[in-house]
C-alpha cells in the first residue's frame, strides 16, 4: 500500500475544501496541542501519540513558542482554564495563575514563570480549539 506524504493530505484539504494550511497542520496536531495545554510531559505525548519525541517539540515550538513539559504537571492546567473560560467567558491571567499555584501546593510547588507558560499554552490552545470549531469543515 502506499503512503501518503502529509503534502498530499494537506493540498487535499486545502483543494477540496478551501482550508487553509495553518487550519489543516492545527488540526492535525490538536492532540499534542490539548495534551501539553493538560501538562501532559513531551515524553507522554510522544507514547500516546507514537510521534517521535523531537516532532513533539518542533510542533509546540512552532505553534506555540513553548517547548513543552519535562515532567508531567500533577495538575490539568487546561481543564482549569476552560472551567473558567465556560463560565466568566474570559479568564484573568492573574487568577488562573494564583489557583494554579493553590492547586498546585499540594504537589509540588509551580514557578510563577511554569504558571505564566501554562496559561499562555492554555489561552493559545483555546484559541486554535475555537477556531478550528468555527472553521472546520
């Protein structure tokens, strides 16, 4: 059987359904996206996905100028942000990071950076999540 480059895929989508090519490697790396937005760790997201470890990194780093986690994070940052974002409609950057830092006590402590980079890989994710929702075919 033969393979299909992801060119290939991706002109399909963009001919046949007049998406942009942005919209279709979005879609294709939602996961990875979702699951470091969860603080899934790289070496995670690879096994889950079977996706070599150093693609894992060029995509978090190409989407979301985050190289992603070297552990996993005892809680789901994403999962807090979009509780949030479900019920105020906006999430305060401040707030998010104090309660992560709360949740996060009981663990291990979270540095103000890791919890900076958390809710900015939370907010970009939601983002792409909803454009992706808007935009898709």
């Amino acid at each position: 059987m033969k393979r299909l480059s992801w060119e290939l895929v991706q002109q399909f989508y963009m001919n046949n359904f007049g998406l942009d090519g942005w919209l279709v490697e979005l879609y294709a790396n939602q996961d990875i996206l979702l699951l470091c937005a969860s603080g899934t760790s790289n070496i995670h997201i690879s096994e889950f996905t079977e996706i070599p470890q150093d693609e894992v990194v060029r995509v978090l780093k190409n989407t979301l100028d985050f190289e992603g986690w070297s552990e996993d994070l005892p809680s789901n940052p994403y999962k807090l942000y979009s509780d949030t974002m479900n019920t105020n409609l906006e999430v305060k950057r401040s707030s998010f990071i104090s309660t992560l830092q709360e949740d996060f006590i009981t663990y291990q402590s979270i540095s103000e950076k890791d919890a900076l980079s958390s809710y900015n890989v939370c907010k970009t994710v939601w983002e792409i999540e909803s454009k992706i929702k808007d935009e898709w075919i």
